[in-house]
C-alpha cells in the first residue's frame, strides 16, 4: 500500500468496474507486494523501518535465514546478504517467485510447510529474521540459532483491520482479538530459552479509498476473512462503496510489533 495519503490515481466510478478490476485475472495477488493499492489504500508504516534494521542486521551476519519470505520482497531488498542466506515459504506460488526472485542473488529457498521442525541443523544461523510470519515457532526458532545469535521479527499485533474483519464478519469474541498479543510472544520466546531484548508495538491509520481496493486486500490477505468471495458479500461490498463513496475513505487500525530475541551465548 502506498504510505501518501494525499497520493490517488484516476480509477473507475461505478460498483460494477471497481469490482471487475480488482478480480481481473491479470491482477496477480501473489507475494506480499501491495504496489497494484498505490493510489487506492493507505497504510502508515511503524516508526522503527523494519526493512532498514532487518539490512543492518544482515551486514553484520553469516548465515541467516529467512522464514516465510512470502514472495521474497523484503529479503531481495537487502544490499548486502550474509555470504550463506536461506529462505522458506508454503504457499507454492510464492515459492515460485521468491525462487525467481531470490536464485539471482545467490539465496537458496526452501519449499517448507511452517510447522515444526525447520528442515535446518542445530545451531544452523547466527541471524533468523521473518517479516508477518503466521506463527513463530519459538522453540524452532531457539534451536536453529547459534548461541548469541539472534531472532529479528516485525509481526502482525492483536485485532489490525479488525474494523474490516467485523464489517463483514460481525464482533468478534475476545479471544480472537486478543490473539497476536506481543507479551504472548514475549512469554513464548522466553520460554524457548530466548532473551527478549527489543519488544515494541505500533497502531496505525489505514484507509481503503475505494471497493476494489477492499476486495483486492481480502482475495491477496485471505485469513482476514476466510472464504471470502465477491458473490458471497455482494450485499456488504455494495453498502460499503456507498459509504465510501458518500462518507470518504473506510479506515482502519493496522497493529504491529517488533521483537527481537537473543540466544544466550
């Protein structure tokens, strides 16, 4: 998403076409690069660059390795890879670009299913990042690391665009917003032997500018609203461009958090 506010592009008025472009099969909704909402959505972004500090750390490393690098983006940004970096990824489409992306800067990535074990040695690397990653499994984590190494992560924090999910969901129970807690994954890291030695959180304005925009984010980011389809919130979608259409864009609080964890030497 783009991270101008006052930055929007020409798009169609009616329903009917800001729907039929946001499902065009030439609009690919693959990997994690949100470029086709430039105009269209925007998302503030956390005040510490997770993508700088995620290079930093990277200049200084070995082997690192990448989990759920999504389509590789984040990790291809990097000006200086560690001289062994590895990645994983689930969803084979982006297995496929994040290999076409990431094979020309000497990156091996690994077609894993995100659940234990990680298919690495002991001790494996000296700097283990990942960027949203589903779930972090910290004793995974804890083991791959080399003692002093380090787990670098900006993760998805409790109930983000969650006046998204219950527009079309309905309120949700305490448990689900609640899940994503930062001191969760705190207890968690600790717990797996990890000192924590950075844990920050961020709330942040996003805004839909327009339907198409609201349907591309829920086909490409399908856990927000499982089995979501076009036909089956026909109802809800057309409500919605009405009220933004008449009231400005629908806004949203997208969380974040940071957390770094250390394994002791």
């Amino acid at each position: 998403m783009s991270t101008d506010p006052g930055r929007r592009r020409p798009h169609p008025r009616t329903f009917d076409e800001l729907i039929a472009e946001a499902e065009a099969e030439a609009v690919s909704v693959d990997g994690w690069d949100f470029s086709w909402l430039d105009g269209r959505a925007t998302e503030e972004r956390p005040p510490w660059g997770y993508a700088r500090s995620m290079a930093e750390r990277m200049g200084r490393a070995t082997a690192a390795l990448d989990i759920q690098t999504g389509g590789g983006e984040v990790l291809a940004s990097v000006p200086e890879l560690p001289p062994l970096t590895v990645a994983t990824e689930a969803w084979p489409p982006n297995v496929a670009r994040a290999t076409a992306l990431l094979h020309p800067l000497g990156v091996a990535v690994v077609s894993d299913d995100d659940e234990p074990p990680l298919p690495f040695a002991d001790a494996a690397f000296d700097l283990v990042v990942s960027r949203h990653p589903v779930h972090a499994w910290w004793t995974e984590i804890a083991r791959v690391l080399r003692p002093g190494g380090c787990y670098f992560s900006q993760e998805v924090g409790p109930a983000s665009v969650f006046e998204l999910v219950e527009y079309f969901l309905g309120p949700q129970p305490p448990e689900g917003r609640a899940a994503r807690d930062p001191e969760r994954a705190r207890a968690a890291a600790e717990a797996a032997g990890l000192d924590v030695v950075d844990l920050r959180t961020a709330s942040l304005r996003t805004e839909f500018h327009d339907i198409g925009a609201v349907v591309y984010f829920l086909r490409k980011v399908i856990w927000m609203v499982p089995g979501f389809t076009v036909d089956g919130y026909r109802d809800q979608l057309a409500a919605l461009h009405r009220r933004i259409e008449t009231e400005g864009p629908f806004v949203a609080t997208t969380t974040r958090f940071l957390i770094e964890a250390v394994k002791p030497s």
